[in-house]
C-alpha cells in the first residue's frame, strides 16, 4: 500500500484536486440532493476539531452540518452508531466515507432511485482481495456480506464484492446497528453487518452495481492519494474538453478548484489552476502557467511560464511570457505584459504596454500608456504604500523610477534613466538624470596577483 497518509492532517482534509477529500463527498451529497432539505451528520476521530474548524468555516453544499466524535475506532458500524441520535427516522439515511472522495452524485442517485427497502453499492472485480464479498443465493437475492477474513475458500472466489456505501430506512437502521456483534476476526462492529438483519426482516436488499470502480477508491497511504489525484484530474480534463476546451495532454493538466471555459479555449501542457478561473471564449494559455482566481477575457493569449493571482484581464490582451500578476491586478483590453514585469494592486487602461523587466505596483496607469524596460513604481517608503497615477498616452522610457506619491501628466514623456519624485506635467518632456561626468586620469582597480 505504501507509505501512510501524514498524522499531522487528518484523512480526510488531505487534499484531492485542491480540496479536502471530505469537500468532494459534500459535493456529490449537494448535487444528488439539489433542492432537497437534508441534514448531514459527520462523524469525527482523529483531529475531530480541525475538522470541525474547516468545514463550518467554508462552504457545506447549503446542508446543515453535524458533527458526532467516535472516540474509539470500533468499526464501521460503531461509527454510524455514534450518529444514530442525530438521525431523522422519518427519512432514509445513506451512508458515505470521508475517505472515498471520488464517489459521483450520478450514482448516488441510482441508489436513492433503487426500489428495495436498503440499497447496497456493489462492485464486480476480478481481483476481489481485500474486500468484503456479496453472499446471494440460488435466486440471486442479497443475502449478507461476508468480510474477507472471516470467509470460507467458496465466498473469496466470490468477485461481487461490497463498497460500504448503503441507503437505508432510518428507524430500522438504528435497531440494526444496536444489535451488531464484534465476533469476528478484527473484533469490530461492521456496517455490512446490517444487511443480514435486514434479510432476517424480510427486508427487500438491492444492489446497485457502481459503474466505475474508481468511485469507491478509499485513500489510505499516499500511492493511493496520488492515485485518486490522477483520477480527479482525469475527470477535470475530461470535463473541460466537453466543454470545448483543446488540451495539449490531458494528462498533464491540474486542476485545484474550479475552471469555466469559453468557446474555442486553448490550454498546453503542465498548467496549474487554482480556485477559480474564468477564461473567456478564444483564450489560449500556453505551457507551465499557473492562474489562481483569474478571470481572462476573451482572445487573450498568456504566454509560458506566467504566474497570475487574484488577476482580471481585459480581452484581446496579451500576457507573457514569464509576466507575474498579483492580486488587485485589472488589466483592460489590448494590455501588453511581457517578459519578467510584475503588477501588482494596479489598473491598466486599453492598450497600455509593459513589456519589459518592469515593476508597476499600487498604480493606476490610463490608457496607451508605454512602460519602458527597467521602469518601476517606487510605491513603498518602508512604512506605507504609495499609488501612482499616470494618465492616458503617457511614454515612459527605459530605466525610469517613478517615486510615489506621484502623478504623470496626460500625454507626458519621461525621459529614460529618469527619477521623477513629483508630478510630470501634461504633455511635456520631463528628464531627471544627474549630470553625466567624465574623470581624467581615473585608472581601474587591478587585481592582486595569488602568491
């Protein structure tokens, strides 16, 4: 199996996809459940109040979220039993796992579809180890659930084998779980337990065979954290090329939160996005970006090897490559980024150009404006932050520092190598150099010669 998950974390919010497993369960629970008033009961072991913290500071899917702890880990049934108080008898009651993040909502409504008094997701594998097996008998009924070390030589050949997901009636559920036994091997309180008690009852107990055996992946070790990774992202590119979306490599894409796509999106290989992101009809991301919280407007191309957050781009811009855009950063249509130039908390008007080795931080910067190489907003004093306002049609040339607070004039030059520490006026040259000097007799320092 591998190396096992990190303790310091608990299971269930070490991430897939850029989210907590646990995230992913909620997910499938609120899109099977859309519209329907329902209340979620999680039951909690190790690092119960991390837990807690995490999910009822964040979105739950619109349910209500309860929280139960099982302070001794006696099984899967002692676990539901710990949250029977919190259960609604007159609703069923379904039950799911932290720890299987990939469970898909079109599946759990199969099984709230299915018509029987419990409903048991099954699996058919040709490899069976490690799992409980589905007992039947000569009519094909559901007769129990038999753990793989408490079976005999016939039940391991059996290849039908259970999930551990279930949907049940409430009421009867609780008196089932009352009567567990832990006479078995592991001396544990299993769920699947449950099913033979129903069959005893005359209980009608369908199977709901699981489509895909890579829903009900539990994450145990980091092999199969990596593996459920791959999967999620899988199912992400899969996703976004339906909806248009061209991949390079769909295999070498990652998705940690959410991306909506135009039409006609273009995306290379080895990209990375982060919460959400937005791109527009015709945008074309090229390799090894990585956006988080961006919204990118239609026909802009960010080019290798950028780095945008918290970033809003106009249309038809032009991003890249190697440009980092950090939070607060607006760029209207036609905005030109390039090579190695940082913004920062800034506005910039359509067709305002930055496309080399410059810094323009806390600015606010009009329309056709030039922002040569070299050029920065000086916009911190060491204690403070100070904006600077450059109004439309401005050039500034190479190598400028601009002090701020400061304000560049409409339509005003700045001549290169300048440093400007109060405002330019409108449509004027404005050079602030020191005076160039050339020294007779001025030798270069030579080396020492190494004894």
């Amino acid at each position: 199996m591998g190396p096992s998950l990190a303790k310091s974390l608990p299971k269930v919010l070490h991430p897939v996809a850029g989210r907590p497993m646990l995230a992913h369960v909620l997910d499938a629970v609120g899109d099977a459940t859309h519209g329907m008033a329902i209340n979620i009961v999680i039951v909690v072991g190790h690092g119960a109040q991390q837990v807690q913290e995490t999910f009822l500071s964040g979105p739950s899917s619109g349910h209500r979220l309860r929280f139960v702890e099982q302070s001794q880990q006696l099984g899967t049934g002692h676990a539901v039993l710990q949250a029977a108080p919190l259960l609604d008898d007159a609703a069923p009651t379904l039950v799911l796992y932290g720890d299987v993040p990939l469970i898909r909502s079109t599946t759990l409504k199969r099984l709230f579809a299915a018509s029987g008094d419990v409903a048991l997701l099954t699996m058919q594998l040709a490899q069976p180890a490690g799992y409980g097996r589905i007992v039947r008998d000569w009519h094909g009924n559901v007769l129990r659930i038999v753990e793989e070390r408490d079976a005999n030589e016939d039940e391991r050949k059996l290849t039908e084998v259970n999930t551990g997901i279930l949907i049940a009636p409430t009421c009867r559920l609780k008196h089932w779980l009352k009567a567990l036994s832990n006479d078995n091997a592991q001396r544990e309180y299993y769920l699947p337990d449950v099913i033979a008690q129903a069959v005893a009852e005359h209980c009608c107990v369908v199977a709901v065979e699981c489509p895909d055996p890579d829903e009900t992946l539990g994450v145990n070790s980091k092999e199969q954290l990596a593996a459920a990774e791959r999967i999620a992202q899988r199912r992400v590119a899969s996703e976004l090329m339906e909806r248009g979306a061209t991949l390079a490599d769909p295999a070498r894409i990652d998705v940690r939160g959410k991306v909506s796509v135009g039409a006609e999106v273009s995306i290379d290989v080895g990209c990375v996005f982060e919460g959400q992101v937005d791109l527009a009809d015709g945008v074309r991301i090229g390799a090894y970006c990585v956006l988080r919280d961006c919204s990118v407007g239609a026909g802009t191309e960010v080019l290798p090897f950028s780095h945008l957050t918290g970033a809003t781009i106009g249309a038809a811009a032009r991003i890249g490559p190697y440009s980092r855009l950090r939070p607060g950063a607006h760029l209207g249509d036609e905005v030109h980024i390039g090579n190695f130039v940082e913004v920062k908390a800034s506005t910039l008007g359509r067709a305002s150009k930055a496309n080399h080795l410059a810094y323009v931080g806390d600015a606010t910067v009009g329309a056709n404006v030039n922002i040569g190489a070299g050029t920065i907003t000086a916009n911190y004093d060491g204690a403070r932050k100070h904006r600077t306002v450059i109004g439309d049609d401005v050039s500034i040339g190479s190598n400028a520092v601009l002090v701020a607070p400061v304000t560049i004039g409409q339509g005003a030059t700045i001549a290169g190598g300048s440093v400007i520490s109060k405002n330019a006026p409108e449509g004027k040259l404005t050079v602030a150099r020191a005076k160039q000097t050339t020294r007779d007799g001025w030798k270069r320092p030579t080396k020492e010669k190494k004894a």
